[in-house]
C-alpha cells in the first residue's frame, strides 16, 4: 500500500489493494463504513485523493472493481459526482438511484447509507460538507434563521446549468489543493469555501431555492445587526429586550418593530431559536452517557425541561433525547 500526507495534513495520496485498509482510510476522512468485493479482490486497487477544505473534504476515489459499500447515517450532507462509470445507491426510503456522469448523487445527513453498487470503471469527486456549515450559510444568505434544516434534492444535474458550474468550481479548487497554491492560506481559502456552499444552494433543489432567487430586501439596520450580533456572541446570557435595546441604541418599541420587519420575530424568540441551534448541536455531537438532555437544556438556559423539549420537537421535528441517542 501507499499511504502519504502530501503538501501537509490536509492533503492525503492513497494507493492500496487492501480492502480492510482502504475501508479504514474512508472511515478517518469521511463515514464509519464497511466495503464488499462481490468478485473477490483479485482486481481491487483503491486509489484515494482526498483533500480537506475548511467545511468540506473532497476525494477522487476509485477501485479497480466492482465494489458494494454500506455507510449508515453520514451526519454530514454529500455528493457522489461519477467522472466515469456509475453506481447505484440508496439513502432512507429512496432506492435504486443511479448516478452517472450527468447525473451526481446528493445525499442527507439522516437515514442509512449505500452505495449498491460501484462499477468496476467508476471514479468520483466524492464531496463532504458539513452539515452546520451549509445551513449557517444558507441563515447568512437569507438573513434570518431557519425554521427546519435544508433538505436537499437527491439528484443534481451535472451536465448543464448551476450543477456543471459548481463541479467545474470543485475541480479547480481540489487541483489547486493538490498544488498546494494560494488556498492553503486561511485568507484566501475561507472565502472560497464561502463560494462552495453558497454554490451548492443555487444548484440544488430545496425549499429555500425560491426565497434564494428572489431579489433581496433591504439590508438589515445598525440595530439589528448590533442585537443580532450580540445574541449569537453571548446566547447563555440572560438577555431582557430593554438590555438589548440599550446594546442597540434605540427604544424598546423601535427594536421590537425592526426585528420583526428584518428577522420576522421578536429579539426574544431570536435569541430562544439561537439557543435552541446551540443546545441541538451539543446533542449532535455528544454520546448517550457524555452529557443528559437536562445538562444541557440548562447550559443553555432552559430552565423548564417540558417547555424546552416542545420547543425543540418543533423547531427540530424530533425530540433532545433523540438527538442525544443518535449522536
């Protein structure tokens, strides 16, 4: 096997014809997985370059043989794009999906994981985008937070339109990560990871497209931006509209009306909904045992069990010890 770090710890070259090591570098730089060979593994030869980007981690994966691989829920979003070949997948309750070269495979955080079936003459751009990451951004592009995360379209069209013009944008950014060129420095990669989400929004398919498309309104005044900032800086704080007001520098009633016209909602229920991302994001990231739902509902300054875990099931369609259970 070949196994080598190139121009840093970012970039990683992987050749090998070990099953069980190819499936261990999957499972360091993307998803817990398990690979079958159904031929046997006289052809095999994985041959991985993955690059990590910021948000995201892109690949050139391929395998020299017919592979099967089964992956359970990622906790990330991803696309398979074929370069050559094709493979057959599945993700929750859709099945017998194909990707081929027109065609690019997009998968959920949520619901179990498989690829059915990767011709042996399949190669892909294999791209991760971290699921925080790209919901963030779509709240920056919108100017208000999400009520539900974003569900994306299963299938992206990467023969014309937005979807061939991001893989081109994913193309030259993983040619120049191998080159290690600019985008190895923080100042000029964030902004280009910046481009990457705000790239697959426009090209993907989801509820929020229509509200993307539409001219925006005007931006948001110095006071909200002021309250807006100040509540995501300090969440925990037990903040009362008259503190923020005075944070704002205008009246109370000013405030109030100004939020709902630019955030549509009080500062208060912002300020809840800012809480309730982060309590959510603790429970996603933490093992059953780490840390119980109360811990963390008042770390976050929920002091009502019951009302925080109505509050949660509505914003997040799912109950905390769910979350927790999942993690």
């Amino acid at each position: 096997m070949h196994h080598s770090p190139s121009q840093g710890q970012d970039l990683l070259r992987c050749r090998t014809t070990d099953v069980e090591e190819a499936r261990q570098v999957i499972r360091e730089r993307f998803y817990a997985n398990f690979i079958d060979v159904p031929d046997g593994s006289a052809d095999f030869m994985a041959r991985y370059d993955i690059a990590a980007f910021g948000p995201l981690t892109l690949g050139r994966l391929s395998f020299g043989a017919e592979v099967r691989i089964r992956f359970g829920e990622l906790g990330s979003y991803h696309v398979d794009i074929p370069l050559g070949g094709h493979l057959a997948w599945r993700q929750g309750t859709r099945t017998n999906a194909i990707a081929t070269t027109a065609n690019a495979a997009v998968f959920q955080p949520h619901g179990n994981t498989a690829l059915d079936r990767v011709s042996t003459d399949c190669s892909m751009l294999a791209v991760k985008i971290d699921s925080k990451a790209l919901n963030d951004q779509l709240e920056r592009l919108l100017g208000r937070p999400l009520r539900t995360p974003v569900v994306l379209t299963p299938d992206l069209d990467v023969a014309q339109g937005g979807g061939v013009s991001w893989v081109r944008m994913i193309r030259a950014v993983f040619d120049e990560m191998q080159a290690g060129g600019l985008l190895t420095r923080p100042m000029v990669a964030r902004p280009v990871q910046e481009a990457l989400l705000t790239g697959l929004l426009f090209a993907t398919g989801h509820r929020y497209r229509d509200e993307l498309d539409r001219p925006k309104p005007a931006l948001r005044p110095g006071p909200v931006k002021r309250t807006v900032e100040a509540i995501r800086s300090m969440p925990q704080h037990p903040f009362t509209v008259g503190e923020l007001a005075v944070l704002a520098g205008v009246s109370v009633r000013r405030l109030q009306e100004a939020f709902q016209q630019y955030v549509g909602m009080t500062p208060l229920a912002y300020l809840t909904d800012v809480r309730l991302i982060c309590a959510h994001d603790e429970l996603r990231r933490s093992a059953p045992g780490e840390v119980s739902v109360s811990e963390v509902a008042h770390r976050w300054s929920f002091d009502h069990l019951g009302r925080f875990a109505s509050r949660y099931r509505a914003r997040f369609g799912e109950l905390p010890s769910q979350t927790l259970r999942s993690g």
